[in-house]
C-alpha cells in the first residue's frame, strides 16, 4: 500500500509527530472478529483502516469502549448502501450499539484520531456524540460508498475512499492551517490526558470556559472527559506492554491503583486483570 502514502503523504503529522499519535483502540471488540486486516495511516484526521468479518463470537460478547473519535462503517457485498458515521462514545456499549453489524458481514472502517475527525463537507463531529447518522445523508459522493461496498479488495476500498476525501478535505481546510481545537487535543494528547481544563488554559492562552465551549460544540465532549478517554487509552496501551497496574496508576497520574481499577471498569465491564488474560489470549492485541 507504499502508492497511498506516496500519493497523498502526511498532511497534517511529520513521521516524528505520526509517532506520538496515539491510536484510538478497540481491542475488546476486534478481538472477536475474523480475518482482521489494518492500516495504518495517521494523517488528514484519519488514524487507520480496517476490515474484518462478524462472528457469532463478536455478536454475543463483543463491547464498544470510549475512544474519544468516531468511525465510518461500510457494510460490505450488500446490493444496497448501509454505511454509518458513528461519533464517540462515553461509556462502554454491548456491540447492539452498532446496528450496522451482522452475523457473518464483512466491514471496512475509517476511524479518525480523537478530536480530528473530519466528515464529508465539514459536517460537526460533535452533533453525533453517543449516536450515528447515516453517510449518505451527508455525503454526495454515491460512487465512491458504492465502490467501497462492491469491493472485495482492502487496499482497494483505502484507495476509494481516500480519493473522495482528501480533496474534500483541502478544499474545506486552507493548505497549513489547523482548527484550533487541534492545538488543544494535541496538548491533552501529549500529556497523555493528565491534564485539567485550568492547565489547558494556561498552556493555550484561552479561558477555561472558551475551552469547554470550543469542545462541546466542535468535538462533542467537555475536556475533561476527552482526557479521561485520552488516559484511558494509554492505560490499554501500557497493559498491553504488560507494564505494572501501580506503575501506570502512577505514570498516568491517578491517585491510586484503586482510582486506576475503578475507572478501567467503568469504561470496559472488566478488570485490567481480566483484560490481561484476553491481550494472553493472542487476539486483543489489535486495534
């Protein structure tokens, strides 16, 4: 796939800045896929691609976690467009929540790095919070969804979609601008979500309540819980680097191990020691 990145680059993250993006994880639920496949990108918004097949598995177990982003869903081989935008979510949901999923159904996903989505002509993000709107009440390129849904071909479904987006994309953002809001996620991201709306202020300039409205209406979520997700993130990250449950509880600025287990829980329905076995099961691993 060197032609997609060779064609379209990094835009808006230098290979250094691309190595301190954090990718947004959904391991409690991919693991109970089939045929897993992912890309990597980590530009123009976009974190990654992937594609896999429904299993009954994934049907009766699978969970959806806070990840601070949103995802484009294509259902595959179908002879009719079922293709959803669905925008982050604040606390953990049984795979119902995806109504898009069903037994045996090939998916191909866009999921955008947290904070940077961008949708089809500038469509807020922040509307969709906790819900999903179809694409093509907000997309008006009909070939592209149908190609992606015809195709049997990952590379090929990347490359379809990528041909719509990025010149939607330059068009809508002057070339070497930024929202705003990008400089504040990237602050929150880089401390790894250990951060307070009253810090945030003092590192960007702005007054905590332009901070919480900027959020609220362009991302989707107050700060405060945008960083939650943010260290919540990186706490799957260290698990699956088999780091100490004290050493992140401390790295990740918590205020005890206690505080660590407790919100893990709340996020996930299980213990990190519960999510530890899956990562030694070999499947949740992946993103």
């Amino acid at each position: 796939m060197i032609d997609i990145l060779e064609r379209y680059g990094s835009y808006d993250s230098s290979p250094k800045e691309k190595e301190q993006i954090i990718v947004p994880k959904q391991p409690l639920m991919v693991q109970h896929s089939e045929g897993y496949q992912f890309f990597d990108y980590r530009a123009y918004g976009i974190s990654h691609f992937y594609r896999f097949r429904v299993t009954q598995e994934m049907i009766e177990t699978a969970t959806i976690v806070p990840d601070g982003t949103v995802d484009i869903v294509f259902r595959c081989g179908q002879d009719h467009l079922d293709v959803s935008c669905y925008g982050a979510v604040l606390k953990m949901h049984t795979i119902d929540y995806a109504s898009i999923f069903h037994l045996d159904d090939i998916i191909f996903g866009i999921r955008f790095l947290p904070g940077k989505a961008y949708l089809p002509q500038g469509y807020p993000i922040g509307s969709i919070t906790e819900t999903s709107i179809p694409l093509p009440e907000i997309c008006q390129d009909q070939a592209m969804m149908e190609g992606i849904t015809r195709s049997d071909d990952f590379k090929e479904q990347i490359q379809l979609f990528l041909n719509s987006y990025i010149p939607d994309y330059q068009n809508y953002y002057s070339p070497g601008t930024r929202p705003f809001s990008y400089c504040m996620v990237d602050e929150i991201t880089k401390v790894v979500g250990v951060i307070n709306v009253n810090e945030l202020s003092q590192s960007v300039g702005y007054t905590p309540r332009y901070i919480n409205r900027l959020f609220n209406n362009e991302i989707g979520l107050p700060p405060k819980t945008f960083s939650k997700i943010i260290r919540f993130q990186n706490v799957l990250l260290a698990l699956g680097k088999n780091q100490h449950i004290s050493t992140i509880a401390a790295d990740m600025g918590y205020y005890d191990q206690s505080h660590l287990l407790k919100e893990f829980k709340q996020f996930t329905g299980i213990s990190p020691l519960n999510y530890r076995k899956s990562l030694a099961q070999g499947t949740a691993l992946r993103i």
